[in-house]
C-alpha cells in the first residue's frame, strides 16, 4: 500500500487495555499497542504490504480457558481476554491503515497447541496452511 494518503497510527489506539486492574497491566497493553504501531510505520515507510493474523482462537478454547489457572497468578480467562483485545486491535488498525487482516480458523483441539498461547508444530503447520494456502510446504520428515 502506498503511506502517502495513511495518517500515523496513533500510539495508544482508542482500546483499553484487556484486565482493568488485572494481572495483564497497562503498560504490557502500552508495549503490545506501541510495537504493532511500529510494525506499522515501518512498514508504510518502506512500501511493505503488511498482513496481520489475528490469533486463531476457538470458542471451545476459550471456554476451556475460562476455568483454568495458568502461569501462577495468571488465569485462562485473563489469557483469553487479553487476546480478543490483541485481535480487536488488530481488526481496528486494518480497518484505519487499510491493512489485510487474516482471521484463521483452526481445529477446537488443544491438540494443535504447545500451551494456551502458543501453537506446536502440528498447529504451525495448520496455521501456515490457513494464511499462506498456495505457498505453504510442509517442512521435510
């Protein structure tokens, strides 16, 4: 896309951070908001076309998450909160910086990942398949 006709992605985007007075604080949402906006600028400044991929988080999941405590204090339901915001944010600077935005869908298994956040190889592969079909290849046995 061409930056010439783009206003500068504002650095805090009208979204509040994901757990008022939660374990996720302000200022991890102010470091998440802050480093996408640079991706951003970055990228309208070198002629990048830049395509975000939403977290690819199933309903099953997240009610899954909502009773679980994860790392200490952190609960499941905090993690999935956390990331619809993540997505949110994405969805509404796609929307202002006419950037593509991918929302992949992926098997409710937790299968496919390494922990709550993070997917495992299997889930990798599905997700490469979803955002890139005609140019993924399968990595080597």
């Amino acid at each position: 896309f061409n930056s010439a006709g783009h206003n500068p992605v504002p650095a805090e985007p009208n979204l509040e951070p994901p757990v008022s007075g939660g374990r996720i604080t302000a200022r991890t949402w102010e470091i998440y908001t802050n480093n996408l906006a640079t991706i951003v600028q970055t990228c309208q400044r070198q002629g990048i076309k830049l395509t975000f991929v939403c977290f690819p988080y199933s309903p099953e999941l997240r009610r899954e998450l909502a009773s679980t405590v994860l790392y200490g204090e952190l609960t499941g339901r905090e993690i999935a909160d956390g990331i619809d915001q993540c997505n949110l944010l994405m969805r509404k600077l796609g929307r202002q910086e006419e950037i593509n935005v991918v929302e992949p869908v992926l098997p409710a298994t937790m299968d496919i990942w390494h922990d709550y956040c993070h997917l495992n190889d299997q889930g990798t592969d599905l997700l490469a398949q979803c955002v890139a079909p005609r140019s993924y290849a399968p990595a080597p046995q």
